[in-house]
C-alpha cells in the first residue's frame, strides 16, 4: 500500500512538472510579454531581454526593442546589443518613440531618452571598434546625434566617458579635436571636454 501511495505521490509530481514546463512553453510562444515581465521579476535580466525582443517581433512595440538592447549592452553582449540599436534606431517610429518616452527607472538618468540610447549606442560601437576607422565612426554618430546646445548627457560626453574609462589619450584628443572644430554651445560639458583653459578633461 505504501509503495502504491509513493507511486502515485511521484506520476502526480512529474505530471504538474510536465504541465509547468508545457505551460512555459506555451506562454513563450504565445505571450512573451508575460515572461518578459515574469523573468524580470525573477532577476533573469538576460533571458527577460530574449522575451523582450520576441515581444518585439510579435508587436513591434518599440519599447521592448529597446529594452532588449538596454538589457544586452548592460549584459555585455555588444554584438547583440549593436544588432538589436540598429533595428531600433532605423524603425520608423524612433524619432516620435523618443519624443515621447520619460526615463525612468533605476540607474536611468533624467536627461533626454534619446541622448541615453544613442549615448548607450556609441559606447558598444567604440566597445566593439576594431580599427581608428570604427572608432570616427562612432564619433561622427556622436556628434550627428548631439544638439547644438551640448546637453547634459549627450552622446558625445557618453563616448568620451567610454574612452576615459579605458585610457584612451589618443581618441580623446580626436573627440577634443573634433568639439573646437564644432559649432556646439561652449558650456561647461563642453568646455571640459574640449580641454578649455576653463576646464579639463
């Protein structure tokens, strides 16, 4: 009798082990913005990013394309971060996206959330640079994507931040180079960067 009960205790426990599965299963296919949130809330930010991206291509809801670039560069995977900017940034909603979107949440600073995703953006294509030639590259993305008044946070200040952090002297001077050949708002970003007699690097 006891055998028969422990037999049944364990098909019970492997038929609702099989349910669960077969349960995820389904929702990941049919519903990956309710496992985008639930691996979210269970700390699984990676895999959260992969249902983010799913949910995108389902939808093409902006919002979680560029959260599955957000959740990709902060994982340090630049290549699926850079792959998944450029779908984001040649969407032909970007642009109004941006315009209405308010960062928020933590580690996200208050500054224009255009500036904070192509800011995000210069930084994996100077991460990922090979050659002096990628690296102008994302300087040249900078500047196109930095207002005219250099605001706080600005794509430029973000890759110059980048290469600071990694001891660049030599491109520093480029982006230094390239600010004095600019017609940017000389404020005090700009004037520490620029390497003004005003401020420093």
């Amino acid at each position: 009798m006891k055998r028969l009960i422990l037999k049944t205790a364990a098909i019970t426990l492997a038929a609702i082990i099989l349910l669960g599965a077969l349960l995820l299963l389904i929702l990941s296919f049919a519903a990956p913005r309710v496992m985008m949130d639930f691996t979210a809330s269970m700390g699984m930010g990676s895999v959260s990013g992969h249902f983010a991206y799913k949910e995108y291509e389902r939808s093409g809801d902006l919002d979680c394309l560029a959260r599955s670039f957000l959740i990709a560069e902060g994982d340090g995977d630049d290549e699926t971060a850079l792959s998944r900017w450029d779908e984001l940034y040649k969407s032909d909603g970007f642009s109004v996206y941006c315009e209405r979107t308010v960062p928020e949440g933590e580690g996200v600073p208050a500054y224009r959330y255009r500036d904070y995703l192509s800011g995000t953006a210069v930084r994996v294509m100077y991460r990922l640079s090979d050659s002096n030639e990628e690296k102008a590259a994302a300087l040249a993305f900078a500047l196109s994507e930095t207002e005219q008044i250099f605001p706080v946070g600005n794509p430029v200040v973000a890759l110059a931040a980048e290469a600071m952090e990694r001891g660049d002297g030599g491109f520093l001077e480029e982006i230094r180079a390239a600010l004095l050949d600019s017609d940017f708002e000389h404020n005090d970003d700009y004037l520490r960067l620029a390497g003004s007699t005003e401020g420093e690097i």
